[in-house]
C-alpha cells in the first residue's frame, strides 16, 4: 500500500511504531523497520546510556527516535548524541518543538510531531514540520481528550486549506487493518501504532504482565495521574497517562493529594509490585486497543497481519480481531 507517509520514508505499510518510553527499544524498532513500517526508539525521559545501548542493539537497521520534549529541555545534549546515530526521524511530544528544529532539520533527519489538540497542530504546522501525528485520548500513554475520530479529518482539513505539504498520521486505539484503513478514510497518511506493539514480543514488557494485561479490554483503562504522582515524575497539567486499571489506581484516582501525603511508602509499594508484575498494583499504559490484541506476537507477525487485512481491502464483514 503506498501513500504519502510510505513514500516519504520507504516504507512498505503506511505504520509508524509509537516510540513508548521503557518499553520500544532497539529490538522492537529494529524489527518493525525490517518489516515494513517505521520503527522508534522510545527516548522517554532521556537516559543517555539506555539509548545508546538500544541504538546498538538496532545495529545497522535504520530506526528513529521519540522523546517527551520537556524532558528532553532538561537534558538538551541527549539530541547531538542522538543525531549522531543518523536517526530516521526524531519524534517529538508534549512541549514545542520549536527549540529544536534548527539543529535536527541541519542534521537532514525528518521530524515527527505528536500533538493533542488543535491548536498544537496549527504551531506545528506554522513550523513547517514533515510529520503531524494527530493523538486522540483513547490512545494509551499520555495524552489529552480529543477523539480520534473527530481530530484527524479537522486536522487533515487544516493542512487541504493550507496546501502544506506536511504528512498526518492518526494515533489513538488503532492497533489492525481495520484501525489503519479508519485513519486513511479520515484522511489521514498513516498511522501511529502502540498499545498492540506494547505487547510484541520484542517489547520491553514483563512477560507476566503481558499476559495478564491481555485479559482486559478498553473498558478497563482510565485516564489519571496516579501513576505519575508516585513515579515522582511532574508533567504538565494538561496531559494524563491512560492506563489499565489496578486496585491501587482505583484507590488513589482523584485523591492525588492523599497520595502525595503517604508518598514514600506508596512508592516502595509501587516499585516492589514492579519487580512482582503484581496486577493489582501496577497500571501498564495501554490505550482502549487493548481489547483488540489477542495475544503476544513477534513484531513482524503484527505487521504481517495488518499487511494481510489491508490486502482484503474495505470489507468490514471480512474483519475480526483475531485476523486482523
């Protein structure tokens, strides 16, 4: 299938692996790059010797890089070393990216940038980027509350108005075929995977928690602060963290104040339930796609099967979630 994102980058499926913080690594954006589609590195909150480990671990396959921007301000340096790999393209999300774009456009590596609102995609566009990925609030990890359904088309629009030339690519519970060709009707040139490859098998995720996060389905997220508030991580007030639901976010959800106050016992509550993969703890951040991933499977078999349904083309009676 080709369109303007697989033309733009190469690639064979109009798919861009969501650069998830702690959990796409080398291996998991290396295998989708091999498949067909555009794999990333999640940079996240900027731990130089974690991703120069997992760009080695990628080796010679050409991958990108994400970062959450207001981190990436605390730690500008973590771009040259990022640069110097020859990235793809760098992901940028949740702060202006103007800061940075001189330095990566002299550097010829394309820029991709996530945006939840309206809003951020007219500055985004204003600032001539290649890629806008358009997020809406089902999507898992941070976010905002824009539905996906809506925001794609008035941001495809925008860009149909200004005859710019910037690519858009939708995000938020797309994870099959179904999902890909939704974005493309909306207008859309791709798009962002990553609630299904959270659970790939070359993602960094405790095998344990994978499975018994597959038992659950859309209705069992929430969007909430909780998870950040006892990571000790601020992030602005405008973004929360979809999530799956655990005993311990239902306790804590709407009084983060409480949370705060009993914060360093709850942390080391937190972090031993890390260790244990303990579900009724730990809250892994996935998006409403949940319910439509079956079962773990090798990157390239994710591919694969979104590859196959797209050959059938727009026959909604031909779709299932388990071949899809």
């Amino acid at each position: 299938m080709r369109t303007r994102l697989t033309d733009f980058f190469g690639l064979s499926l109009p798919v861009i692996q969501a650069p998830m913080a702690f959990v796409a690594g080398g291996a998991l954006a290396a295998a989708v790059s091999r498949a067909g589609g555009l794999g990333l590195i999640g940079g996240g909150y900027g731990d130089a010797g974690w991703i120069e480990t997992q760009f080695d671990i990628a080796g010679d396959v050409p991958v990108g890089c994400g970062f959450i921007s207001f981190a990436l301000q605390e730690r500008p340096w973590l771009l040259d070393q990022v640069l110097a790999r020859k990235p793809r393209a760098l992901f940028l999300s949740f702060a202006d990216p103007a800061p940075w774009l001189d330095k990566v456009r002299a550097a010829g590596v394309p820029v991709i940038c996530q945006v939840q609102t309206f809003r951020d995609a007219c500055h985004a566009l204003n600032l001539g980027v290649d890629v806008v990925v358009a997020q809406g609030g089902d999507a898992g990890g941070h976010g905002q509350s824009r539905g996906t359904m809506a925001f794609v088309p008035e941001v495809a629009d925008e860009i149909a108005r200004r005859g710019s030339a910037t690519l858009i690519c939708a995000a938020g519970g797309i994870a099959d075929a179904r999902g890909v060709l939704a974005a493309l009707a909306l207008g859309a040139d791709g798009a962002v995977i990553g609630t299904r490859f959270w659970a790939a098998q070359e993602a960094l995720v405790d095998e344990r928690l994978v499975a018994l996060t597959l038992a659950h389905g859309g209705d069992d997220t929430i969007r909430t602060r909780v998870v950040d508030t006892v990571r000790r991580i601020d992030w602005p007030g405008r973004y929360s963290g979809r999530v799956l639901r655990s005993s311990f976010v239902e306790r804590w959800h709407g009084d983060e104040a409480g949370l705060l106050h009993d914060l360093p016992e709850q942390e080391k509550r937190w972090q031993a339930a890390v260790a244990e993969a303990d579900p009724s703890v730990v809250a892994p951040f996935v998006g409403e796609a949940i319910g439509l991933v079956q079962a773990p499977q090798s990157a390239a078999g994710v591919i694969a099967s979104i590859r196959a349904g797209l050959q059938k083309g727009f026959r909604p009676d031909q779709y299932s979630a388990i071949d899809s």
